[in-house]
C-alpha cells in the first residue's frame, strides 16, 4: 500500500494519541469522520497499523526506575529466553536484536536495588543466557 500525505499525517497523529477520535482527525483534515474511519481501516487492514496502545506512566506506579537490559545468549535459545523474560515480573518489551547484543528488554523497578535482584536473580537462573547488562534510563526523549 502506497501511502500519501494524508495517510502519512493520520499515522503520526496516532502514534501521539491513539485515543484520538475519528471526529477529531476529520477536523484537523477537514474531511468527514466516514472517510477518516475508511483510511484507518485500511490502515489496519493493511497491516500498517498493527494495534492501538496505550503508553503507561510507570513512575505514577511507584516504577521510578527504568532500564533497558543487554543479553548475550546461546543462539539455539535466544527466541525462547525471549519468551521467557515476557513472563518476568518488571520486563515490559523484549526484542531480539542483531549485533553485540542478542536481546534487549526494557524493565521498571521501584528502585535500584529491585532492578539488582532482577538482574541477578530472577535472571541469571534462565538457561541459556550467558551475560546480563543492565542500564538505567536516565531520562526520556518524547516525541
């Protein structure tokens, strides 16, 4: 699916606020809620747009602390320790990733010392994972 302006700005303002209305975008487009929803949905449809999220203020939860953790693994385990860290309690996204690293997580903790004892305990017991990197988010840049 080739993607025009329209299409291209409907994405963007999305990625901001998927809560955004049909309504609200007709407005900003000038054009009528029926044909925003028609290119949403062939947005979804086409599998450009995947799911509507929602982002969560993790500090608001007492999570003041975030990190995004390096892993080194064996290669025949990689796709299953990433399945397995999804279920650890504090790890939120888990990518597989080509280059120094074969999988990157993102977690939040309440402070530091609950990132040590996910780092050191809760994760060194997975089979397959030979090295474990954590790194604390300083802060974040938001778009």
């Amino acid at each position: 699916m080739e993607l025009d302006a329209i299409d291209q700005k409907i994405l963007e303002l999305l990625s901001k606020n998927s809560r955004m209305s049909y309504s609200d975008l007709a407005r900003h487009f000038g054009f009528s809620d029926v044909a925003i929803r028609k290119r949403v949905d062939k947005l979804v449809e086409n599998q450009i747009i995947t799911k509507f999220t929602t982002l969560v203020n993790y500090g608001k939860l007492g999570k003041n602390v975030s990190a995004f953790i390096f892993f080194k693994t064996r290669s025949d385990k990689t796709q299953e320790i990433a399945e397995q860290l999804l279920a650890v309690e504090g790890i939120h996204d888990v990518y597989i990733s080509l280059g120094v690293y074969d999988i990157i997580a993102k977690a939040y903790c309440s402070d530091v010392t609950e990132l040590k004892q996910l780092t050191e305990s809760k994760l060194t017991d997975i089979n397959g994972i030979i090295e474990v990197k954590p790194s604390i988010v300083f802060s974040e840049v938001e778009s």
